[in-house]
C-alpha cells in the first residue's frame, strides 16, 4: 500500500470532533467512510491530533495508507465528491512509507477569535466566541508572555494523564485588536486536551480583571486545573497550520 497525506479543512459545528465514536458523526470517520468506499477495504486515517467537539480546522494535516489506481489529482476529487459540505481535502500528496502525521509533527498553530463589538455576530457567530465584557488587551498580553516557554501546562488541561508528560513549549502567543475581532494565535510544539481553550480562558479571565497576569507563575507551581480559568468555548478555536 502507498502513503497519502491529505490536507483537510473542516467546519467542526455539527461533529463531536476529530476521533471516530461509533455512535457520533468526527471529521475522522467520515473522512475513512469514503475512502473505504473508493479504495475498497479499511483504512486507518491518522491525525495531526485530535481536535475537540465544535472546534475548526483551516489546515489538519493527516495521511492514510491505502490501496488506489487513482493518480492523487483523482483521489481527492473523489473525496471532496463525497465528503459532506462542512469538510473539504485540500490537497493530497504520496509520501515516504514511514510518514506519521501526528509523530512527525513538529508544532502547531491554533487562532482562537472573540467578537468584542457592540452588536451580535451575526454571519460568523458559528465560528467566534463572544464575551459580555471588552477585556484589557495590555493585562492579557502581560499574562500570556508568562505563559511563554518550556512549562508543565498540568494546570491548563483536562484530564491529563500522571503517565504522560504534561511538560510543553508554547513558543509565540500574540493578541490582536482588528475593529471588532479579538485574536489569539498560539504556536507551540504540542498541546494537551482542552490546553489553548484553557489557557484564553484564563487570559479573558485577566482582561476582566478578575485575575493578575502573575498568578500564571500560579498555576504552574500548583498544576491544578481549578487554579486556571474556564474553558472558552470550542466555536471560536481553529487548528491553523501544522509544521513538519
């Protein structure tokens, strides 16, 4: 069998996230349903990660090992023919046998958008989070240069397992103002469960004031969830770009 790697963009709303559940709709099992019925026996999509229930992706990178006679133009058309209009293939290429999409990743760039204007969201309301309050951007940008760097996020995730390393580098965390739009852009070489949802919930609880940019220091002294703020919804988050 040759190794595929598909580039797929996907509008996450009505799926419980990337991983395949037996009994729910995921951006994975779909993706493996219409493969199976081109190629003609099971496969084994593999993801860059696994992105949670609601949330977005501009560019997940996966790859697929399958049985084809198809050229790579034709097995994407095929896809993108029977995929549902919320996913979309954008590009697939033939890779080296031992290419591992999620093993291989080198790091990651998640947007998370707020709407901070006066009136409703109305067109993008699917795909950015809006707060009842206009945070400080100036306080938000103090907290988030502490979470900058080589730290445990233990404290930023949910259900994180003692087996397994909690240790991660967050890299670049940027806070921008554009009219109406807030925007966060985080890059690191790896994120846990629920992390960059965690980790703007608890920048937003700061813009409020209901928390001090040094209290971060906090949080990862004392690795526990309850310490950090809440969890922002899934809307506004979007798996933008994977390095390798």
């Amino acid at each position: 069998m040759k190794n595929y790697r598909l580039t797929v963009r996907y509008d996450g709303t009505r799926y419980s996230g990337w991983e395949r559940k037996a009994d729910r709709d995921t951006i994975q099992g779909k993706l493996e349903a219409v493969i199976m019925r081109m190629c003609g026996h099971e496969v084994n999509v593999i993801g860059a990660g696994r992105t949670d229930a609601g949330v977005h992706a501009e560019a997940m990178t996966a790859n697929v090992h399958m049985e084809t006679g198809l050229p790579v133009c034709e097995i994407q058309k095929y896809i993108n023919r029977y995929l549902p209009e919320d996913i979309c293939v954008t590009e697939v290429k033939e890779v080296p046998e031992r290419f591992h999409a999620r093993y291989h990743a080198k790091g990651k760039t998640y947007i998370y958008s707020c709407y901070i204007g006066n009136n409703k969201p109305v067109f993008n309301r699917k795909y950015i989070y809006a707060p009842d309050f206009i945070p400080d951007p100036d306080k938000m940008k103090r907290g988030a240069e502490y979470m900058t760097g080589e730290h445990d996020f233990a404290g930023f995730c949910t259900n994180s397992s003692k087996k397994k390393s909690t240790v991660r580098t967050v890299d670049k965390i940027e806070i921008k103002i554009s009219g109406s739009e807030l925007r966060f852009e985080f890059h690191g070489n790896g994120f846990l469960y629920n992390m960059v949802r965690i980790m703007v919930g608890t920048l937003l609880k700061i813009g409020k004031g209901e928390m001090e940019p040094e209290e971060v220091n906090h949080i990862f002294e004392t690795r526990k969830r309850s310490d950090a703020g809440p969890t922002a919804p899934a809307l506004g988050l979007r798996l933008e770009h994977v390095d390798y």
